[in-house]
C-alpha cells in the first residue's frame, strides 16, 4: 500500500477512490428508492389506457348528418395511401342514388400503417381515423374489411358537415346555387359586352 | 448429527429447502428487478404471480434438449451438471441453526472454496465443450476470472478465521456472539462480497456470458434442461453466497427473541435481496477492468487486512 499523503498526486487518487466509492453508494441508493414508487404500468386489459381524440387508429367510413354516406368514390384516399391498402370502386346509378358513390369500398388492415394520409386526403371527411387499435385477429384474412365493415351510421368528428350542402354539386332536391354561402349561378350570356 | 437416519432426514430437507429456494428466486428476481425499474414485473400466474416459476419451469422440461453435432458431447452433458453438484455439496456445511445443518467440518471453510473453485469448471468446460468462438470466449473468461477472485476470496476469509480461530462455520458463529465479524472484518466483508458475485458469474461481474458481447458466453450453444441447470445452479448460487456471508460476517443465526432459523433466513434473504438490488444498478465493467482490479486492489487489500488482522490478534493474546 503506498503511503497515505506523501504527494499530492498520491492524496488526489485517493480522494478519486473516494468519489468512486460514493458514487456508488448513490447508484445502490438511487435504485433502492424506487422500491417506494408506484409502477407506471398500465395493466391494459384491465385497465384501459386513455386514446387521445385525435387517435389514428382504426379507419371508418362515415356519414353525412342527414344519413347519407358521405364517401363520393373520388379515389384521393387510394392514391395518398402509401402501401396502397385502400380499394374502390365508384359507381353511379341515377334512377336510385342522386349521387357518385362507392360500389364497394375494402381496406387490407394487414398492411395499413395508420399514417391518416387518407383521412388528410378526403375532400368530403367521410374517411376518418378513430381512437380504437383493438384489431387483434387469429386469421390474416379476417383484416380485410369490406365496406359493409367500414361504414358507420354516425357523422364521427364532425357532426355537422355536410359535403353537399356546402358544395355547389346539384343533387336531387338541391338545384345549383342553393347551397349553403352560395351566390346563385350567373347566366354566362348576360355577361357579354 | 448422531446417526445417519438423521443426517439422512437432514440433507432431505436442505435439499429441498434449497431447490424451492431456486426455484422461486427465479420469480423473486423478476419481482424485485421489476420493482426498482417502476414495473410489475410477472404477476399474472397464481397469487403474485408466484407460480411463474412452475411455469417457467413446465416449459424447460418440455423443450427440445438438443446436442449440437460440432459439440464434444460427453463433457457438453456433463459441464451443467458440475455446478449444480458442486454447489448442493457446499450446502452440507452450511449451519442453518445450533442443531440444523448437514454436516460439520473443521475445515468446512476450506471445503467451501474447494467446491467454489470446482463449479468455475462446469463454465469453463461448457465453454471449451460447445465448440463455439462465443462460448469458448465466455470459457475463457471464466478461467481468468476464477484465478484472480479466488485468491482475494480465500485471503479475505482467512481474516475471519484468524479472528475465530478456527475453519469449522459452527465454531465461527459461535465466535460471534459478542459482535458480528462485519465491524473488525468491514474489508473482508466488502471483498467477499465482490468475490461472491463474481464467484456467481452475476451481474455486474457476468463476464463470461455477457449478452451485450458475446451472445450469451459459455452457455450460448445450451437450451432446455441443460440450460436450466447453469440457470438453477446460478440460483443456488446466490442463495449459497448469502449464507456464507450471514454465517462469516453477519452472526449466523444469532439475533434476539426470533428462532434461530428464522433469524438465519432473514439474514440470509437480505443479501439475496443485496445481489438482485446490485444487478439492477450496476453496469457491466470490462473484463481487463475487472481483472487488473482483483489483481491490483483488491488482492493487495485482502494481504493488507489480513496482515493487520494477524498483527491484532497476536497482539491481544500476547497481552
């Protein structure tokens, strides 16, 4: 053992070791504290964690506040859609539906991402994300919902949007120019000089 | 112990008393470590979740126990083995109680490091026998190891014996009785501590299986039962290590109004408790870090102590 003192040097280690010696003394401490502290686990099937509102998980379709769907099939959301998990198909069919709309509409939730693209994308906000990631399923088939799985009968975030009453889209008991903040259509003609 | 009907009923009941105790460390350590990292840790099997152990238990006797074919197969199927053996041996002069306990040895102590430095070998030749470069490193390191621990361990005990006069566990006890050995012997307590770790290849002297460097070390190569047994001998490890330094250091059984064998468990449960709390804080050091420390501080230490140990001693019966 050298001689406790003789040098500077000598005293300057020692009180390293000192300071070593401390330092974990305070680790065994610091980690013996949390034996007071609650866990921060969140049991979760039992207790249910909170989703923020703005959540983006599993994709609905919505519709409008008078019932009608609001999807009107223009296919922005498959082409925002970044692993291209979203299919359609529009269709029109004038004698029974005033409008375009989807014939059938299918997401692949095996390779959605849940990047809210489409939700960013939808003109109409008929596609919207919601706070629910409980989509566990024993069959990889079983993630592919058709449109019969997607629609919902509510209005989702915003309950009173309405696509066709702001847009000056003619549809069966609305006329052009009788929409919401919507001048009345100007005879081009009368325009002339 | 007076007849062999007895001694036989005894090691039953050590050996049993042993093996739960391993067993059920396994839940307890995932328990404690959950604790101090602000989790659960396992609580869903039974109460506590206490039957994880069986649990885990049911799942490694039911795996595949597979040899690989590059192994040395003889020495491959013996090597876990060893440490199991070696440290159930160490358990039989373990005194539990005034009248508990397998066997007694004047020479238990020696008897003690015998059988420590004979279960480095199950790390060593698990190592070599898996032919593999991980393993082999993780055998390696283990050896080395083994010789600069061993030594500090040994010199820092032989303070306890000097103190006591003599290497019989019952007798050293004994010698407590008006204070514990840990305030003369505060050094040899700390370095048999360390040496105690390292001896149980745990955190933070895992060495020789390091995951973060070498996969899994000298058990890379095992799976299933095998497996289970470094794993239990591990245990048994940790529960042999915390008696050794309740019976040196700490007064063994000794304490007022509890029995004797309940104040021996509870001593014996704190460290235990003290090698899962340092597993949880410590990080890994490196190798040569370790080596040069046994080698260049702790092994002058332990010469120093029991210099000075042997001066007092010598001084008082002289006086």
């Amino acid at each position: 053992m050298p001689d406790i003192g003789s040098s500077p040097r000598q005293t300057a280690g020692l009180s390293a070791v000192w300071s070593l010696i401390g330092a974990f003394l305070q680790g065994l401490w610091v980690v013996l504290k949390r034996t007071f502290r609650r866990p921060i686990t969140v049991q979760y099937p039992e207790e249910q964690p909170y989703l923020p509102p703005r959540w983006r998980g599993r994709i609905v379709l919505t519709r409008d506040p008078d019932g009608e769907e609001r999807c009107v099939a223009c296919y922005l959301c498959a082409a925002a859609c970044p692993v291209d998990c979203i299919a359609l198909q529009a269709t029109e069919s004038p004698d029974q539906h005033d409008r375009r709309y989807p014939a059938w509409f299918r997401i692949n939730f095996s390779r959605c991402i849940y990047c809210g693209h489409c939700e960013e994308a939808c003109p109409t906000y008929a596609i919207q994300l919601i706070p629910d990631f409980e989509q566990g399923e024993y069959v990889r088939r079983n993630m592919v919902y058709e449109k019969q799985d997607l629609l919902i009968s509510g209005t989702g975030k915003y309950p009173d949007y309405n696509f066709y009453r702001v847009a000056g889209v003619r549809i069966g008991g609305k006329d052009k120019g009788e929409a919401e903040n919507e001048q009345p259509p100007v005879d081009v003609r009368s325009l002339l000089p | 112990m007076n007849s062999w009907g007895q001694a036989l009923v005894m090691s039953a009941a050590v050996l049993g008393a042993v093996l739960t105790l391993a067993a059920l460390l396994i839940w307890v350590e995932r328990r404690l470590l959950g604790l101090w990292q602000e989790r659960f840790g396992p609580n869903r099997v039974g109460p506590f979740g206490m039957f994880q152990s069986v649990a885990d238990m049911i799942k490694i006797f039911t795996k595949e126990d597979w040899v690989p074919p590059f192994a040395d197969k003889r020495v491959f199927i013996l090597a876990p083995t060893i440490v199991v053996t070696t440290v159930l041996l160490s358990f039989a002069i373990v005194p539990f109680g005034p009248s508990a306990g397998v066997a007694d040895s004047n020479i238990a102590v020696l008897f003690f490091l015998a059988m420590s430095s004979l279960a480095a070998y199950s790390v060593v030749l698990g190592g070599w026998a898996s032919n593999n470069k991980y393993s082999l490193l993780g055998g390696l390191r283990a050896a080395a190891q083994l010789l600069s621990y061993e030594v500090f361990m040994g010199l820092f005990l032989m303070g306890v014996v000097l103190l006591a006069g003599s290497f019989d566990l019952r007798r050293i006890v004994e010698a407590q009785r008006e204070g514990w050995f840990v305030i003369p012997q505060w050094l040899g307590f700390v370095g048999f501590l360390i040496a105690g770790v390292a001896e149980t290849h745990r955190a933070p002297f895992d060495m020789p299986e390091a995951e973060a460097e070498l996969v899994g070390g000298y058990h890379t190569e095992y799976s299933g039962m095998k497996f289970g047994m470094f794993f239990v001998g591990e245990y048994l490890g940790i529960a042999l290590i915390s008696s050794m330094i309740t019976v040196l250091f700490f007064g063994g059984w000794q304490g007022p109004w509890l029995p004797p064998l309940v104040w021996f468990c509870l001593k014996t449960g704190v460290f235990i408790a003290l090698f899962i709390l340092l597993r949880a804080t410590f990080p890994r050091p490196r190798f040569d870090q370790f080596l040069s420390f046994g080698w260049k501080v702790l092994l002058p230490l332990a010469l120093v102590n029991l210099l000075i140990t042997g001066a007092i001693v010598l001084g008082v019966q002289g006086a």
